[in-house]
C-alpha cells in the first residue's frame, strides 16, 4: 500500500464545507421562524446547539459504518481509500467517532455564530469575525511558532479535544450574545 493513499483528506475539506454552510442555514433561515412560534432567543441557541451535537452524533456514526464497511470490503474491492485515511484516525473507529463528532460540532456552531452576526449587523458582522479570528490566529502563531519543536514533543491528542469543546463554547455563547439584540427580518 502506498502511503500516500490513505493521506487525502479530500472528505474532510467537503464535509468541513458542507457542514460549515449547514452551521449558518440553520441559524440565519431559522431564527426569525423559530421566534415567530414564541421560542425564546436562549431556547432557541440551546436547541441549536442540541441539534448541531444530534447531527454531528449521526455524522459520526454513519462514517463509523462506512469505514467498516470500507475496511471490510477491501477498500470498496478497488483500493480506495475514502474514510479509512489518517485524518480520521486510519480506521480505528474509536478515534473517528470523536474526530468527526468534535469536528461536525465544531463546524456547525462556528457556522452558526457567523450568521448571527449576519443576522445582527449585516453583511459586516461576519467579517469583524472573520478578522478577529484571523488576528488571532496570526498573533498565536507568532507566539507558538518558535516554540513548535518543544510543543510537538510533548503535544497530546486530548488538546484538539480541549480546542474543539473551546471552540462550540465560545461559537454557541458568541451565538447567543449576537442574537439576544437582534431584530427579526
């Protein structure tokens, strides 16, 4: 087996899409029906974000599936390696079930602070977020790059966890803040 087959991670870039624009479909079309039939703005983020994490459970089951079968069958009988690949943890499905678990989460809910923002001040809010996020990613890897040698020796799978959880909290909290003064369209 070449190993440069199981490293494409060509569905992880279309699911991140694809769940990415789900994140903000289900806040940005949603939110003005959901506050129609009398939810709160509060009942509303947490049902969101219950639904992000149903969603993201079945994702991750279905994948599990799909891995086994992929594994099973020989890689489709042709070779092809679609869900048995490294990012996903290279077949072994207790380490895909929280990748793409984690993952989807984190997508949605990212997707739906974004367009809460859309939401709350228009076209301009997703790009303040935008440019806050990539401030920030720019100011961490000015700090953390030289230090990327000593990190990478003592870097432990838990954290990407830890950002993951990080990163729902602050998206599902920036949702809620963004849609508490909103006005409904």
């Amino acid at each position: 087996m070449d190993p440069g087959i199981s490293s494409n991670p060509g569905i992880v870039y279309a699911l991140l899409g694809f769940f990415g624009y789900l994140g903000v479909a289900s806040v940005g079309t949603t939110f003005p029906f959901a506050l129609a039939l009398g939810a709160t703005r509060r009942a509303f983020v947490a049902g969101t974000l219950i639904w992000n994490a149903m969603t993201a459970a079945y994702v991750a089951l279905i994948l599990a599936v799909l891995t086994a079968v992929e594994t099973a069958t020989n890689h489709w009988f042709a070779g092809f390696y679609i869900f048995d690949i490294y990012v996903l943890g290279g077949g072994d499905i207790l380490r895909l079930l929280p990748i793409v678990f984690f993952g989807v989460l984190a997508t949605l809910t990212i997707g739906g602070v974004f367009a809460a923002a859309w939401v709350r001040f228009g076209s301009l809010g997703p790009q303040l977020i935008a440019g806050g996020v990539v401030l920030a990613l720019a100011v961490a890897a000015i700090v953390l790059v030289p230090q990327a040698a000593a990190i990478a020796a003592v870097f432990q799978l838990w954290w990407l966890t830890a950002a993951a959880v990080g990163a729902v909290g602050l998206s599902a909290a920036g949702t809620w803040l963004l849609l508490r003064p909103a006005t409904v369209r």
